[in-house]
C-alpha cells in the first residue's frame, strides 16, 4: 500500500509539471501571430482552463492532454506527430474525407463529451496550428501508411467474464491509487476513465482495441510495463463500465447549416451495451 500512496504523490508531481508546461514556451516558434496561434494551441490542448471559450465546449473534466500525454509531442499511442499530414483523409466514422479542423471538432463532441466548436473558431485553429507545428518538415503521408497488426482481435473474439474481473484486479492493484476506486479520478491531477466526466460511448477509446493499445503504450504514467494481455483485460474492464451515452444530435449546436458538419453520417446513437455488441461482445454476459 506504502508503494501505491509513494506512486500517487509521484504522478501528483507530474501533474503539477504538466500544468506547468501548459503556460511554458515553446521552443523555435515562428515569429509574430502564427507563433502566437501554436503557443495558445499547446495551452488549450494541455489545460482547458487556458481559454475561456474552449470551457464553453466541454462538457466533462478531461483535458486533451489526458490522452494526448505531453501534447502529443512523445512516440506514445496517441501522439500527434504526423498527425496533421495525414490530413485531409477519408473517416470511416463520418464517411467523409475530413480536415484536420473537422477531426479537432468532433473530438470536443466524443472525448470531451461537449459540443462540436465551429472549425474556424480560434479554438479549434489555433489547435490545428501547433498539431501542425509538431510536423513541420514532415512529408505529407497521402495516403497514410498501413495500420500495425492488431494483436487484440483475437482476444475480442474470445473475451469472457473472467477477463473482466482480471481486468479489476489490474485495475484495484495498478490504477485505483490514482483514478480512484470508482474511477472518478482526482480533480486537477487524474482523469476519470469512467462516469459522468468521462469520456462518452462515442469516443475512440471507447472501443476496446483502441482503449488496450493506448493503455499498452502510456500506463501506468511514466512506467508503461503492461503486457499486452493486461492491457486488453483492464481495456475490457473500463469500457464495461457506465458511462454518457453518445446522441450525434445532442452535441451539435443549435441550427449548424449542412455545410458546417463535414459528415454524411448525421445520426448516431451509441452506449457502452452497443459499443461492446458491435465488437461481438454482450455486456450482460460479461457482468
């Protein structure tokens, strides 16, 4: 336990540092207001507090930064580094080939379970800006390079009840000291990874391959040594856990013309039950 209390006061450092390096400058910015744009970028996706209309978006107590560790700018799943030249790109989600400001957006909707910001607010440009910095000298990845073998497939197919429960052990023995026994997290230090401030069941990681490659290359913080087993089974626990549902409708605002929401798909209706059903899994059995 004296390990767990040691590790705690640890991160809580590194959460400190972090909101630190939120307001930090950055180095070998360009001069004048596109320097400005990436700086004012960096801060929002670290610290949602950094600006004002960003909050107006959010609709949880996640930073970008949550999954995004170090602004993206580290080899992590979930980096940014040649992000923005993958970009405009075919989403299979949308069925649409989207911008980069287009994938900014919808992610206030998903991840930060708020509303969609329009994609030319300074918000979602200033973002772009220091996505874009991060590849500066990059070439253009069109189309991007093919995706790694999943090795969680396999175990979707033959996930049971007696992974789950793996999973909350993992969860009690690795995790609990910093997001808490009930996953709430800590406030300012420790996101939630489930809940009502959590992400909904329309965010990336709520599919549980996406969430066990994530968890795979970043936790625990600072000391990523899961094996890949352990990752999927705390995954598979997380995602079986409650969490806002996810109606496309009810995170657009107010009469957005057609134009301004680059997506043919414009309903869509996702919980944590139909989430696990379209990875061939029943959340009841599971339980």
């Amino acid at each position: 336990m004296r390990s767990f209390h040691l590790l705690a006061l640890a991160l809580a450092a590194t959460g400190a540092a972090s909101a630190a390096a939120a307001t930090a400058p950055l180095a070998g910015l360009p001069t004048g207001p596109l320097g400005q744009a990436v700086q004012h970028g960096h801060a929002m996706i670290m610290n949602p507090d950094a600006d004002p209309d960003m909050k107006t978006y959010v609709g949880n107590a996640l930073s970008c930064a949550n999954c995004h560790t170090e602004g993206g700018d580290n080899d992590h799943p979930g980096n940014f580094r040649f992000t923005a030249s993958r970009y405009p790109s075919y989403s299979k989600r949308e069925n649409a080939v989207i911008t980069l400001e287009d994938r900014i957006a919808n992610c206030f909707m998903r991840s930060m379970n708020g509303m969609r910001p329009e994609t030319d607010s300074r918000v979602v440009v200033d973002m772009a800006a220091y996505i874009a910095w991060l590849d500066r000298g990059k070439p253009i990845m069109a189309p991007p390079p093919p995706a790694p073998p999943d090795p969680y497939k396999a175990m979707l197919h033959a996930a049971g009840r007696a992974d789950v429960l793996a999973g909350a052990g993992l969860y009690k023995e690795r995790c609990a000291a910093c997001h808490g026994a009930t996953g709430a997290g800590v406030a300012g230090s420790f996101p939630p990874l489930w809940g009502p401030d959590s992400y909904n069941a329309g965010a990336g990681l709520a599919n549980v391959s996406k969430l066990a490659r994530w968890v795979k290359g970043n936790m625990p913080l600072g000391n990523a040594h899961l094996d890949e087993k352990q990752a999927f089974q705390l995954a598979l626990f997380v995602d079986t856990q409650a969490r806002p549902d996810f109606v496309l409708s009810q995170h657009l605002p107010a009469g957005i013309r057609p134009q301004d929401y680059n997506a043919q798909v414009r309903s869509e209706t996702d919980t944590v039950q139909s989430n696990l059903r379209k990875q061939g899994l029943s959340l009841s059995a599971l339980r």
